[in-house]
C-alpha cells in the first residue's frame, strides 16, 4: 500500500496567516492526490483534486500544488472559517490511503 | 443535487454482523464507482472497500469479513460487515468515487454525512 505522511500534526495559526501542510507518498503517485477538510461532526469536504486543481465553490485562497511524491497545500490568508482539520489522499490505486491530518488551531 | 446518505448503523455485540445502506440521487447511480470510507472516533480516515462494474476491493483490516454490493435499480450501495470487533467502531461514511479507468483515477468528490457503528458488549 502506498503510505502518506502529511506534517504537521498540529498548527497554530493567527487569522491572516499564510499556512502551508505538506504531504509525501511512499511512492510516485503522479498528480492523483486531493486535499479535504473536516470539521468536527462533519463529513470530508473536497477542496482540491489532481494535486492542484480547485474544487467548484473553494475559496481562491486554497491552492495546491506538487506531483511524484512531494504535495504542498496552502492557504494564502487564512480566514476564520478555516479552522478544521486538513487531510491528503492519493487516489493512485484503487486502495486509497490518507495522511494522519492535520489540525489548523486558532493562535 | 447530488446527494449519498448512509443509514444502518447502530450498536452492535462483538461477533455480530451488521448491513450499512448508502442511497444515491442526484446522479446517475450506476455509471459510477463507489467506496466506503470510516474514520474511528477522534481518528482518521481509512479506506474500507471499492465496488465498480467489474471489481470489487477490500482493505487487508476488513478483508475476509466484509462485502460491498451494490444495486442500481435502487440507486443503492451496502456494506456487510462481519464478525464485528471493537476496532470496527467508526462512522462510515459512502463516497462517489474510486478506481483508475482509461488512465483517469477518480477521486472521491462527494460524501455522505455518515452512519456511525459502535461495536461494545
């Protein structure tokens, strides 16, 4: 299985801040991977697929980028409502697999 | 619209088995692959099972115990799980999505909002 190794763990951020939570596979997954955001008592919402492709209805803030193995999600001013926890999936095989998240916390 | 909503769970004995139902509108049900997807409490997510025209596939951790079907007449997705053990507990959520056809992959793009299993005695 192809793992995913998403950092940080945790981040505190103030509103405004430019964040920045990268993912690496254990093995080229060309540009097959997607960023969501969770918030608690809520279902994963999609903000990115292939890697740097933004989901209908996503902020412009959100934008991704990388391809192979080394991914980058960033939020350009990070706003209140952008308090939640973050994850990447590779959709390469059929089997996906995600990083362990990451939680944006208010500073 | 589309929309995927999961129902069935519950509580559940260890050793028991459970059916977890997912119904599709808004799309057209069959011309997708679909996945089941949970997320144990305070944990991640963690793939469970891919279901296309074709193919079925498992995670290893629930491999052997767990069947994913499917019915497009119904515009339904099911998950039977097996011999349920505490590690089963999780919400399990139904996703539109999965598999690589024609050298395209298919991410997943919508969720439903989750049904939550509980596996105690």
């Amino acid at each position: 299985d192809i793992q995913m190794t998403q950092s940080p763990s945790t981040l505190s951020a103030s509103v405004g801040d430019r964040v920045t939570i990268t993912c690496r596979a254990s093995q080229s997954i060309s540009s097959w991977l997607a960023w969501f955001q969770q918030k608690p008592g809520k279902a994963p919402s999609l903000l990115i697929y292939k890697a740097s492709n933004l989901q209908r209805g996503v902020p412009s803030r959100f934008s991704g980028s990388g391809s192979g193995t080394d991914f980058t999600l960033t939020i350009s001013s990070l706003q209140p409502d952008d308090f939640a926890t973050y994850y990447c999936q590779q959709y390469h095989s059929f089997s996906w697999t995600f990083g362990q998240g990451t939680k944006v916390e208010i500073k | 619209e589309v929309q995927l909503v999961e129902s069935g769970g519950g509580l559940v004995k260890p050793g028991e088995s459970l059916t977890l139902s997912c119904a599709a509108a808004g799309f057209s049900f069959s011309s997708y692959a679909m996945s089941w997807v949970r997320q144990a409490p305070g944990k991640g997510l963690e793939w469970v099972a891919f279901i296309s025209d074709a193919n079925n596939y498992y995670a290893d951790a629930v491999k052997g115990r767990v069947t994913i079907s499917r019915d497009n007449a119904q515009n339904s997705l099911y998950l039977q799980i097996n011999d349920l053990r505490a590690e089963d507990t999780a919400i399990y959520y139904c996703a539109r999505g999965g598999g690589c056809f024609d050298d395209i992959c298919y991410y997943p793009d919508y969720w439903g909002l989750g049904t939550l299993v509980t596996v105690s005695s």
